[in-house]
C-alpha cells in the first residue's frame, strides 16, 4: 500500500486525506499547528492517522507523495528534504485533479478571483450544467471526489500557492484576471516569481483548451509577449475592441465568442465598478465558451448577489453606510474598493504586512479618506505612509475598539469601510473571522 502523507490539517488537506483513505492510499496527516476540532472528528471517523504541533521528519520522509496544503511554504527544510529525496510534493488540487473527469475551470488572479468564480458557478447552475465551486475559495476539490460527487464541471478558485503545487494538472478553461504585487514574502520578494507562478494557470494547455485574460493589464500583456501560446485567446478589455473575448461599446458589455456575441447595458451588471466589470467580462467569457445561452447568462450577471466580506454594504447607522471588504488583503483591492466609493471614507486598515507598497493609495486616499482607523499589532508603516495626507490616524487593539474609532469620526453621508489591504492572521483567524467580527460590532451601534 502506497503512504500518502498530508501537510496542513485544513480544508485542503484534510479533504486530500479523505480521498487518499477512499483511494486506497495508507494517509497520515501531520499539522505543526493545533488542528481543529471539527477536522479531528473528520479525521477520527475516517481512521485517518494523525498529529498536531509537530511534524515527524522520519515519518513523513518515508512517503511516496506528499500533499502539502496551500499556507506551507515550499522552502521549509521538511519539503526541501522531500524533494531532496525524490519526494513528489503537490497540492491538493493536482492530487484530486488524478481522480476526476470532470472538465476545469481555474480562475487566478491578485484580486477577483473569489468574486469571477462564485459568478461563474452561478452562470453554470443557472444553466443547469452539473458544477462544483471548489479550491481556494473554501471547499475542497479532493473532499467532493472522496463523497462521490465528481460533476461535469469544477470551477476552482486558484491561489498563487495551490498553483505552485500543480504539475500536471491541466485546465480547460484557464482565466486570469490580473497581476499586482501580492505575497510577495512568499516568493522572495521577487515579483517576477510571483508572475510566474500565476502564469502556472496556463501550463499543459493544448490548442483546443482556452485561455481568457485581462488585455488591459501592463504585466500580463509583457510576460505574454515571450510565450509561444498555442491554446485559443479570449482577452478581456475595457479599453480597445477585440477578436474574441469581451469590451466594451457605448456603454455595452459585448462577449463575442465563436462569431456570436451575447450583448446587455453594464447599467444592467448586478456587480458595478470598474474591476467588478472585468469579473463579469471573465465570467461571462468562459460561459459562452461552454455555449451557454445568451439570455441566461445575462440573466446571470443582473440577478447575481455579491460575496461576503468584498464590498459588502452591512447596515447604515445614522446615515453612515459600514462596508465589510475583510476580503480586501492586498493594496490592489483596497485601491478597487476605495475607487468605487464616492462618499467621504473613514478607512480601517492594517494586518500582517505582506511587502505593501502603500504609495499606490497616496494619491486616492487624500481625495477620498477623512480618516484612518489602524488595525494591526505593528501600524507603523501605514501610520508613516498617510501621516503627511491624513491628519487624524488612530490606533485600535481590536475589532470593536475600530468600529467605536470609526462611529466617533464619521459623520452623516459618509462611509465607514474596513478594507485592510493586509492578511489578518496577526489579531484573526483568516479575513472571513475579521469581517464577522467587522459585522456584529457595527450591528450591536
């Protein structure tokens, strides 16, 4: 019996152990953290061995694959002894991708992704195509498959670390929206190898696969020019007219796909905003690829409900709008949320600090923030970035203690957001803990 071994106790990985055990795989499962008590129970009723707050090398080096999840990084000495050794290590993705026959559909980018691929599932169920929502966005691919649920259709969110861990994994529809710096303390902070691991969305395409992307992103459009790309282009664009693929006319989104367009007002896109535009450009693309009727899928992009935690209006209070945009964890996003906002703005920002460049806020943070609420156990870097825009930054300890700081600061037809254009791992559990706390702090003004 082949020894599967799982690093990381989380949806992922706990989901690859599931299919590994129904597969016929002898699984251990090895988490240096504390695991949870719900994926322990998991893991007990499946018999799937297990520890936690270590990893026993001797163990796990006897393995014949190893299935890392997603928040290991890949230079830890433990991988890099695996792979020393002839180890295959591989994301959970790769690993379930093995078992299924379903067609794929990735969806990568710094910002959207999440957004692009809950619409894209919702245009397919709508169309009544047999399709999970799986990969980062928080159900596991590999979970599905062990329950007996292998669809016609997949639609995964890809982060930039599941794509490191995919080899051979190919997509048949592959969507990248865009590229900012992002994770940067992952990759070195080399943003080339950032790039290239996005670009991995891509790798093992054949001519009739499909490859849709932003033409109107400056680093995709380089990295693009020294690719031999062979599979079929179905670029996106709010600026110049294309082939195939999706822009805009006169105020009209226009998808033109296989010489037949799909056409509707962008008054008429439930999601609005410049960046929520190319969402719906993706989406409606790899759609019409799959030749999903027309009014279906216009249908689809005015009756969708945004997702929580990204520019999600929570209540207004003495007319003081709250947006919960916790999904926000890099600079690009908190630059999309602040864009599509056109009242005054007491912004609470701050976090784990991923190699933030704030200087690409300056000039749209003193048009459009009154005020600055800190949310972070070091805020030194964001207080020094604003102090000469901003005059009133104040530092909060924890979730209620910001939202009383912004509650004090605005004032009628203003907007309170929490937009923290950082990872929360430092005050929350992940960005979903921090915009739940965000929504039942306003909700108990």
């Amino acid at each position: 019996m082949q020894k599967l071994i799982v690093l990381g106790a989380g949806e992922s990985g706990v989901g690859a152990g599931h299919l590994g055990k129904v597969k016929g795989w002898e699984v251990f499962l090895s988490d240096k953290g504390s695991i949870k008590e719900k994926y322990k129970n998991v893991l007990t009723n499946l018999e799937i061995e297990f520890e936690e707050g270590k990893h026993t090398s001797e163990k796990i080096l006897q393995a014949d694959l190893i299935v890392k999840s997603p928040g290991i990084p890949e230079d830890i000495p433990l991988v890099v002894e695996a792979r020393e050794k002839g180890i295959k290590v591989v994301s959970e993705i790769e690993f379930a991708a093995k078992y299924s026959k379903a067609k794929l559909i990735g969806i990568t980018g710094s910002n959207g992704k999440t957004t692009t691929a809950t619409l894209t599932q919702h245009i397919l169920k709508n169309a009544g195509l047999n399709s999970v929502l799986a990969g980062n966005i928080g159900n596991s691919m590999a979970a599905e498959i062990a329950k007996g649920n292998d669809p016609d259709f997949f639609v995964l969110e890809l982060s930039s670390f599941q794509l490191d861990g995919m080899v051979k994994t190919k997509l048949d529809i592959a969507v990248l929206l865009n590229i900012t710096e992002d994770h940067l303390d992952r990759y070195q902070y080399v943003f080339q190898n950032y790039i290239d691991s996005k670009f991995r969305i891509i790798q093992n395409q054949k001519a009739n696969d499909a490859f849709i992307y932003c033409a109107d992103d400056e680093v995709i459009q380089k990295q693009m020019e020294g690719l031999e790309l062979t599979q079929k282009l179905f670029p996106f664009s709010l600026k110049t007219q294309v082939q195939q693929g999706a822009e805009i006319s006169n105020n009209q989104l226009n998808i033109k796909v296989n010489q037949i367009n799909c056409t509707m007002s962008i008054q008429n896109l439930a999601l609005q905003g410049k960046h929520n535009i190319y969402n719906s450009m993706a989406a409606g693309v790899a759609a019409r690829i799959l030749e999903i009727r027309k009014d279906v899928i216009r249908d689809s992009l005015s009756d969708f409900e945004s997702i929580e935690h990204r520019l999600e209006t929570v209540v207004t209070v003495y007319g003081v709008d709250y947006i919960n945009d916790s999904k926000a964890t890099n600079i690009n996003s908190t630059w999309y949320a602040l864009e599509t906002i056109d009242k005054k703005i007491v912004w609470i920002v701050g976090g784990v600090d991923k190699g933030n460049d704030y200087s690409i806020l300056a000039e749209i943070v003193k048009e459009k923030v009154k005020a600055i609420v800190c949310l972070g156990k070091d805020n030194a870097k964001i207080i020094e970035a604003f102090k000469g825009d901003i005059e009133t930054i104040v530092e909060a300890n924890n979730m209620t203690e910001a939202v009383g700081y912004s509650y004090q600061l605005a004032s009628k037809d203003e907007v309170v957001l929490l937009s923290p254009a950082c990872a929360s791992f430092d005050l929350f559990d992940n960005y979903e803990d921090r915009g739940r706390q965000f929504k039942e702090a306003v909700r108990s003004l």
